[in-house]
C-alpha cells in the first residue's frame, strides 16, 4: 500500500482512508472496536462531520490518549453562520477528545465561502487556523463547479468530492485540476453509493492516481478485514479488472442515485435514496432482497409522489429525481409480474 500526501497539508497517510459515516449505526463498543482494529491494521487517515450522529464521540473514545498524535482526523461543518462555526467546532474538539482538528472542512458547500463574501464564514476558518483549533482547510462538495471553484480559488487546501470507476470526465478533470493546483483529494463514495460490489475493483482503479485519498465507509468488521488485507497486498490494475470496469462502466455509468439520501425527507414518505436506484440494486444483489411485502409496499408509494420537486431543489447530483422514481416503478412492477429476470 503506497502513502497518499494530501496537497500542500503535510499529510501523509496509506492511501485507504477510513469513512467513519457508517459507524453512526453501530453501538459504542462495537464502533471503538473496529476503530482500533483499523488503527492497528495501519490506517491512519480518519474521516467525520459533525452531521454524523455520535460518529465523533466513538472517533474520541477510541483515539484519546496515546493514539491521537499518530493519526489524522478530519471532520466537517455544515454550519452556515459564524455563530454555528464555532458551536460546531467547539462540540467537535469536545467530543474527538482533543485540542485540534488535522483537517476541517465545509461540508457539502454549496458555493465557494471565501473572505469578505459576506457570510463570515471563511474568516472563522482562518481564525481557528490561527488558534491551532484546526491544522488545514478543506471543502466538500457535491457538484463538480462549485468543487472546481474552491480548487481554482487557493483557499482551500483539499477538496473532497464523489468519485469511482464510474466517474464521469469532468470529475476526473477535478482529480486532475487538484493534482495541478497542489490541492489533496479526498475521494468518497467509492463504492458508488453500494453500486459497485468488487472492492479490489474500486481499490485497483484508485491506485492510478497519486494524488486521490479514498474514504471506504466502513460499519461491519467484515467489510474492515477486506479493506486491511490490502495494507500488504493491494490489488493492481490488471487486464481482467479493467475489462470488469469497462463493463461496469457501460451498464451504470450516467444518471443514477448514488443512494446519499439529501433529498430527503420526502412529504410523500418515499424511500427516495434506495427507490430511485431500485432498478439497479435488483441487478447487483440477490433479487429477493428487494422483492418482499415491506419493498413492495414502500415502491408503491411512488404512485402518490406529489411533483414538488423539492427532491430535484436538494439532489447534489441535480437528477430528475419524480422521473427516475417512475421509470424505476415501472422496471420494479415488470420484474415482480415475471416480465424481465434479474437474478
């Protein structure tokens, strides 16, 4: 496993970072467990936000104490004044248990903070720099402009942003663009939302770039184990798994739900982040798992969208999300009557 050094930050880790999104799910114990196994199996690059839960109080409960200083952690804020900046940050050094942050970043920018802007927002990043609360700055975004506009602006010395053997060009562009600009990249949902189901795959194709640091959102110690069998044997980009790619990428590359779940809730009470995608999901995991009365039942609510499109306003993606629901209940409703086979 090669080291990954994030832009201009100093920071250097394997490049197989641990998205710590998923734990949220998981209790205490178990949570602290697998993030000390991860540790001692050579990760030392882990990724937060305030937005996750309890996800910061297990990061502090496992690392407080003698590990802290040999790892990185990087958290996030969503806040959008500078009052919720520092109440965040503040709750964040509370519950990481430590006196500084390696990297904070804008979580899910939706355009470019930068000095006098108005929203005060940039200053307080520069202000907590100077406190030695934060080490390095850094955005995360969900549309590709506004990501390359934090990159082209040099003040943000990282950006984290969707990206996996189905990204299109113009993300690979921003992949570039950083590399260009000196900017560390941190790639998240890897694994394409849960579409993507071969993880030496997903690693193999990320070993291409020397300057991408992938985040794999890991919850079960199973999923953990595969991650750190590839500390000591990473898969390479072979023939067979780039032929395996180039067929993935023809049967999903284009508009598809990632699964991120910012589009909800639904007035509806649609499961937008897993109905929008069904389509797919009953192509790439057993069938029967999305067949039952409960999955049943949940897709039929589609019939009562009510076309606000408030869905469309949030999808970072900026999906036709009402069209992708009907055509994906239209496929569900055929593969229920036997009319196409999935397996």
């Amino acid at each position: 496993m090669k080291n990954i050094t994030l832009g201009s930050t100093g920071i250097t880790a394997p490049q197989n970072g641990f998205g710590a999104l998923p734990i949220q799910r998981d209790d205490m114990d178990t949570s602290v467990r697998i993030l000390r196994k991860a540790y001692e199996g050579g990760i030392t690059y882990f990724d937060t936000a305030r937005a996750y839960s309890d996800s910061e109080e297990k990061l502090g409960n496992a690392f407080s104490g003698g590990i802290r200083e040999k790892i990185y952690i990087a958290t996030k804020t969503h806040a959008k004044t500078p009052k919720d900046f520092w109440k965040d940050l503040e709750t964040s050094l509370k519950l990481l248990k430590t006196d500084y942050i390696d990297l904070y970043q804008f979580h899910m920018v939706p355009q470019c903070f930068k000095p006098g802007d108005s929203t005060g927002l940039y200053e307080c990043m520069l202000q907590a720099k100077e406190k030695g609360m934060i080490r390095h700055i850094g955005a995360t975004a969900h549309k590709v402009m506004v990501a390359m506009e934090c990159v082209e602006s040099g003040l943000y010395e990282t950006m984290q942003f969707p990206f996996s053997y189905l990204s299109s060009q113009k993300e690979i562009e921003l992949v570039n663009l950083c590399k260009e600009k000196n900017v560390g990249f941190i790639a998240m949902k890897g694994l394409a939302g849960g579409l993507i189901n071969r993880s030496d795959a997903a690693m193999a194709y990320m070993t291409q770039y020397d300057n991408v640091m992938p985040i794999w959102g890991i919850q079960r110690e199973s999923e953990l184990d595969e991650w750190l069998s590839y500390m000591d044997k990473t898969p390479e980009l072979t023939g067979e798994i780039k032929e395996f790619i180039k067929k993935e990428q023809a049967e999903l590359a284009g508009d598809f739900c990632r699964g991120c779940g910012y589009c909800m809730p639904c007035p509806a009470g649609i499961q937008i982040n897993n109905c929008a995608r069904m389509s797919l999901m009953l192509r790439r995991a057993p069938s029967e798992n999305w067949l039952t009365d409960a999955w049943q039942a949940e897709m039929k609510k589609i019939e009562g969208c009510l076309n606000c499109r408030a869905c469309t306003t949030k999808c970072p993606y900026e999906l036709n999300t009402p069209e992708l629901l009907k055509k994906n209940y239209e496929d569900y409703k055929k593969v229920l009557a036997g009319e196409v086979s999935v397996r």
